[in-house]
C-alpha cells in the first residue's frame, strides 16, 4: 500500500510542492504503469521517486533527472544504458486497451507537471535578476 505524500507542507520550493500534489494524485498509477512497461523494476523506480520527494526539502538536479527519465519510460524512448529497462524484457502492449490509453494520460500529465516546473523555474529566476535592479535603484 502506498503512503500518501505530504501536500501540506511548509516547502518555500514551488516545483517541489508541485511534484509532491502530482505524485499524491497520481503515484499509483504512475506505479502500475511503470510496472506494466519495466516489471518490478519499474515499480521500484517510481517507488523509490516518491520516497525521495516524502524526505526532500528541495527539488534537487537528481530528482529531476528522476523525472525526466521516468516520462521517458513511460514514453517507451528507445534509449538504453545501464539504467534504462532492456526492450526485449517488455510486453507487447495493444494499442487498443485501456491500460495504453491510461499510460498514454500519465504520460501527458507528467509531461505537463515536468513544463509547470520549468516555468516555475523561469519566473523564479525572473524574480532573482530583478531583486539586484532593485537594489541598485
């Protein structure tokens, strides 16, 4: 059984907080799905992202990279190294099921999530270059 994610917490880190309501909201199926594509591994993969973002107090460069490659799993991205799932492991998927159709949502909505911490990062940055023009006024 998955724990909830704190989605009250006292973060000053918007996209962390971000991370912590779209995982809240979708961790387990994001679970299912990773296990549907990379078995176990998978599963583990995802499990392992939401116990870093539960113990975070910032959203670090590695979780990111977390991110980033989870959507690339659950986009079937052909890329393999060391820490990519091995294509010939994976089960042929009907296009036509509702567990494709559900992958492909989770894959829209991470995707969407991994654009809202760009532009927080955007207007945080933003926020930083305008501070030292103020001071200077």
């Amino acid at each position: 059984m998955l724990r909830k994610l704190p989605s009250k917490t006292l973060s000053a880190d918007q996209t962390l907080d971000a991370v912590r309501a779209h995982f809240d909201e979708h961790g387990a199926a994001l679970c299912s799905a990773a296990g549907l594509i990379d078995g176990e591994a998978g599963t583990a993969r995802v499990l392992r992202l939401m116990t870093g973002l539960r113990e975070a107090s910032r959203l670090d460069r590695a979780t990111r990279r977390r991110l980033v490659d989870l959507h690339r799993l659950l986009s079937l991205d052909p890329v393999i190294d060391e820490f990519e799932p091995d294509l010939s492991s994976w089960i042929l998927l009907d296009p036509d099921s509702p567990e494709v159709e559900e992958l492909c949502l989770l894959t829209d909505r991470l995707y969407d999530l991994l654009f809202e911490i760009g532009e927080l990062d955007d207007e945080r940055d933003a926020l930083a270059l305008a501070l030292p023009a103020q001071d200077a006024a």
